[in-house]
C-alpha cells in the first residue's frame, strides 16, 4: 500500500516537472518575440501558480484576476501568454514588477515566478552527445 501510495506521488512529482519544463520552453520562446525595450521597465512573463478555481472556468478566473491588478478584462486578455488548467493551476502573462507584487496579494495566488530559461546538460551518457 505505501509503495503504490509512493509510487502515485512520485508519478505526480514528475508530471508536475514536465508541465514546469514545457511552460518554461514556452514562455521562452513567447518573451523572444516581445520587443526590445528596457528589462527593468518593460513587462516580463511571470508564471503565476492559483488554487484551482471552483465552480467556473479557469482561464475566466485567471483573466479575472489578471484584470484586478491590470484595471479591465481587455488589458488582462492582451497580456496573458496562457492559462494552464490540467497539471497545475494557474497562468503566464506580461508583467511589471509592480503588476507582480499586486497580483502576488490577490485571493487565490500560491505563487509568481519569472520565466527563466535554463540550459539542461546531458549526464554524459554513452551515445547521447
């Protein structure tokens, strides 16, 4: 029984990491489209991670709360990259370090992380290089 209970958690642990990945490679490749402005003054693409909503549609809840820091739904739907809704709960948009700390405050939000790519090394295995 705890093998197969350590075995359910460990498949879940790695499903959340390939999400993780995936999202990462996506935002990435989203944020190199952006024009070049300013880093320190222009948006940057944060992954925010929600309690999963109740009784309505993610990317509704998530648009809802990007449009409470950002002041409309228009706004909100402009700067959101996606909205994430299996795996994990939650969504990546544009947004000043300002926009950050407010939306870090609103009811819901566990977590907001910038999008960073990070170069993975292979572990030398023979025939992979």
């Amino acid at each position: 029984m705890a093998m197969a209970m350590a075995n359910a958690n460990f498949s879940s642990f790695c499903i959340y990491i390939v999400v993780l990945c995936s999202i990462s490679v996506n935002l990435v490749l989203s944020s190199a489209a952006m024009p070049g402005k300013s880093k320190s003054a222009s948006p940057a693409v944060h992954i925010v991670f929600m309690e999963k909503p109740r009784g309505v549609e993610p990317e509704a809840y998530h648009i809802q709360t990007l449009a409470s820091v950002l002041g409309s739904e228009k706004a909100a739907k402009e700067a959101l990259v996606y909205s994430y809704s299996n795996a994990a709960s939650g969504f990546s948009a544009r947004l000043t370090p300002d926009q950050v700390a407010k939306i870090s405050k609103q009811p819901g939000v566990l977590n907001v992380v910038n999008s960073e790519a990070h170069e993975l090394h292979g572990g030398g295995a023979e025939g992979l290089d």
